[in-house]
C-alpha cells in the first residue's frame, strides 16, 4: 500500500472519530437543551394558571373545563388536582390525550418536567404545587407533546449524518491529492534512485526540486552519501590497483635476487669450487641479494606493524647517536659501491641533551630510509646533507639531497603506499618506504614533511618531541661535524 493511501486512510479514520465525536456531542447538547425549552414553557403555563386560578373566591374548586382551555397553550394539556389528588378539572385536550391515572401517579417531583412513554409516543408531564395562605391546596399539571423535539433531533441527525460523510469524503479526496503532491518528489528521487542502482552509475545524483523542505535535505543527504561511496568506490580501486601492482613489484623485486643467487649456485656447482676467487665473488653476489631480501622483508613487516598499531617498546634515546650510526652505514655501503656522492652532517651543540623515547630499531628504519632515498635519486657529484636542530620541546632532523627532486603533482602523495613517482621509475623500488617512515614518525608522536624542486634536490625533515625539553637550543654552523660522524 503507497504511503499516500495509509496516510489518507489515517485522516479519514481520524476524521471521523473527530466529527462522529463533534456530532454526538451536538446532538446530546439539543436534546438538553430542547428539554430544558420544554421545562421552562411548562413550569411559565403552570405558574400563570395558577396565578389567574389562585386570585379569585375558591381558587382551585371553582376551575371549568372551559377556563382551563383559554389559559392552555395550544400545545399544553392542562389538569387542576386538590391535594390528595382528585381531579378538579381539565382542558379538552387533556381529555382527546385520555391520559390514564396510573401514569399521573408516577408523576411524584413537583415543579421538574418529567418525559414518560406512553406507549410508542413520549410526553412530558409537569406538577406545579398550589399554596393558598400558606397551605396546600392542590396542583396543577401540564402535558406537553416530546414529538416536537424528536422531530428537531431526527431533522438534526438527518443532516449531521450526510454532513460528516460528504466532510470527511471531500477532506479525504483532498488530503489524497495534497500527499500525492507533496510525495511526488519522493517517487522521482525512488526513481532515481532505481536508474543509479540498475546501470551502476555512481555519478548520478538525485534532482533536489521543490523549497528547501525535509525531502530537499533528504535529497542533499542522499547525494552525499552517494559522493561519499563513489570516493570510497574509487578509493577501493585506487587500492586495488596499487596492490595488483605492488604484487607485480615485489615478483619482480623477490624474482632478481633469487635468479641471480639460483644463477651463482649454478655457476658453483658447475665449477665445483676449482676457482677460489670465483667462489668468493658468487658467494659475495648470494649475501648481497640475501640482504637486499631481507630489507625488502623487513620492510613489508613493519609495514604490516604500522597498520596494525603495534605496540612499540619504547627506551630514551639520544637521536644525535641514532642518526650518526645511520649515516655511518649508509656512508660505508656507498663508499664500498663507488658513490661518488659527498655527505655534509650537521649535528647539535649539545647533541646528548635530545633525548627521545623512542625505539631504536623503529628510529634507525626510518632514518635509514631518507638516506637511501637521498643516494638513490641523487646522481654522482652531488651532495646529501643531514643536519638537527632544537626548538623547545621538539628535535627537527633534515636529509636534504641535490638529486632529481620531485614535482609538485606527486607531493601530496609521495606517502602513499606503493605509490611512485614518474621521475623516480627507473630506479627499482616498491614505493613503501616513506610510507613506513611517515608511520614510524607518526608512531612516535612526530611527523614528517617534504619540500622538493624538480632538478634542484628534495628535504625531508623528521620533528620529534623530545622526552626533556632542552633549555639551549642552539645548532652547529654549517658544515660543523657531530662527534663520530663520518667524513666522505
């Protein structure tokens, strides 16, 4: 059933309990009153009756039939008793109405209409008491026709009945059209919402017509929601198109170094260890794509970490030692390879006063990987410089390179997991290290942020809090090397 005929029947049923309700109380108001009319016009014949009959010699006793009819109404019956009520007298249309007694004894309250049935015909009977000096001595009684008030309710209820149908007819035909009106709207935004579900088109959006109603806001809402899962539709896809290609990356990242270790255990086997020289080199190529792995394992790991909100174990460090054994490493690989890259370290004036809580192994990671990145993308000739500085109750450390840098366009996605730029595809890479570094940095209440000009070199600077603010906040000058620091 449609929303418009439930809301219509409801009306209508609403309706009519209003107006039967309006209606009863109508009719019960009339007959009160008609009764009350009735009382007060009998209770007026009987006290001036009495007043004429009471003034003269004799009072009651001296009451005629003829008398009687001239102080009558037309519509009234009249009847004079003495005190034990004997009939003195009465009208002529009392006599036509042959009232029998035994309905005059029921008639006991003095100066009260009373309505009585007389077969099928309802009357009313009135007893007005007569005093004379004090003394009782008889009554009058007055007879009126109920017919003329059941006519007035039966007229009245001939036109309340028909009156309250053809209202709530008209109200409910009218009700049926305002709702349809009012739902209209509802029924072009089900279709619409049919047509966007059946050609899966999440581009659509529903048509707000009408003042800015509850059906406009539902409107709104509904398209919200819509642009909400299209984001979310295309999110989704961006994921599993980075995914589909992060598993492409990684084959073809495991698949390398294991055809080049496969390859060297070939070539020993082949040799059978003849050449001591030769199985030194295999032996050296098979650790070197071990522990090209290893990193790779290592970074999926705590990749996986970070989305799971692991727990990290947390020691106060000192970040200028951290930073010095990084850069000591990544020093002594690049001078093993033949890097021709110069590294310019810049530490603090008092580096054992940044102390940070943090874990160790977390650190060296993400410190590890700014620095490959820098070497990476920097060509010989150029320069990586690290430096640190002190601002209150936060240590900043920068990895800055004059590498190829990276375009404006890829900023705001260069921590996107798996994602990689275009000017940084020819170097082989899964496009996860800085998103684990951002999760690192983030996992120990700091951040990370890039500047970069294309051709010119990038800067990525590390804030960390410090676990005790430090009161000298003063940096090395340029080119000032931290204790232990290496020197290329």
């Amino acid at each position: 059933m449609k929303i418009r005929t439930r809301l219509t029947i409801q009306f209508i049923l609403t309706m009519a309990g209003i107006l039967g309700a309006f209606a009863v109380a109508i009719l019960l108001f009339t007959s009160l009153n008609l009764d009350k009319g009735i009382e007060v016009a009998m209770h007026e014949s009987a006290i001036a009756i009495t007043s004429h009959i009471s003034q003269r010699p004799g009072g009651l006793y001296t009451s005629s039939q003829q008398e009687l009819d001239t102080l009558a109404p037309p519509d009234m019956a009249v009847q004079v008793q003495d005190q034990s009520g004997k009939v003195l007298a009465s009208s002529t249309s009392w006599k036509e109405q042959n009232l029998p007694a035994s309905l005059l004894r029921n008639v006991f309250a003095t100066d009260q209409a009373q309505r009585v049935t007389r077969g099928k015909i309802d009357i009313y009977l009135y007893r007005h008491a007569v005093f004379v000096g004090g003394r009782l001595q008889g009554y009058v009684l007055v007879v009126h026709s109920a017919e003329i008030s059941a006519l007035a309710l039966r007229l009245l209820i001939g036109f309340l009945i028909p009156g309250v149908i053809v209202d709530i007819g008209i109200a409910g035909l009218l009700v049926w059209l305002l709702v349809r009106r009012a739902t209209r709207p509802l029924e072009r935004l089900a279709a619409t919402a049919s047509e966007i579900a059946a050609v899966s088109d999440h581009s659509l959006r529903l048509q707000a017509e009408g003042p800015p109603d509850e059906i406009t806001r539902m409107a709104h809402t509904i398209n919200g929601m819509l642009q909400s899962l299209e984001d979310a539709y295309h999110q989704v896809q961006e994921v599993n198109d980075l995914q589909r290609q992060f598993l492409a990356d990684v084959s073809h990242e495991l698949r390398t170094p294991l055809t080049i270790m496969l390859s060297s255990l070939d070539l020993v086997k082949r040799e059978g260890g003849t050449d001591p020289d030769f199985q030194a080199s295999a032996l050296e190529n098979m650790r070197v794509e071990a522990e090209r792995m290893a990193r790779m394992v290592t970074q999926l790991l705590l990749l996986a970490r970070t989305d799971a909100s692991a727990t990290v174990i947390r020691e106060p460090l000192l970040v200028a030692d951290i930073v010095t054994d990084v850069v000591a490493d990544i020093s002594r690989q690049e001078q093993q390879a033949g890097s021709k890259i110069r590294v310019e370290y810049r530490g603090f004036a008092q580096p054992e006063d940044a102390v940070v809580a943090g874990n160790a192994d977390y650190l060296k990671q993400l410190f590890l990987i700014l620095l490959e990145n820098a070497f990476k993308y920097t060509p010989d000739g150029g320069r990586v410089e690290v430096s640190s500085t002190l601002k209150g109750d936060r240590v900043t450390i920068t990895v800055a390179d004059t590498g190829i840098g990276i375009a404006e366009a890829d900023l705001p996605k260069v921590f996107d997991r798996f994602y990689r730029a275009e000017n940084a595809r020819f170097r082989s890479g899964l496009g996860l290290g800085l998103s684990i570094a951002q999760g690192i940095a983030e996992q120990h209440g700091g951040k990370i942020t890039v500047d970069s000009t294309p051709g010119r070199g990038s800067r990525f600077t590390v804030t960390l809090p410090l676990l005790i603010q430090v009161d000298t906040p003063e940096s090395l000058s340029a080119g000032e090397p931290l204790a232990g620091a290496p020197k290329t």
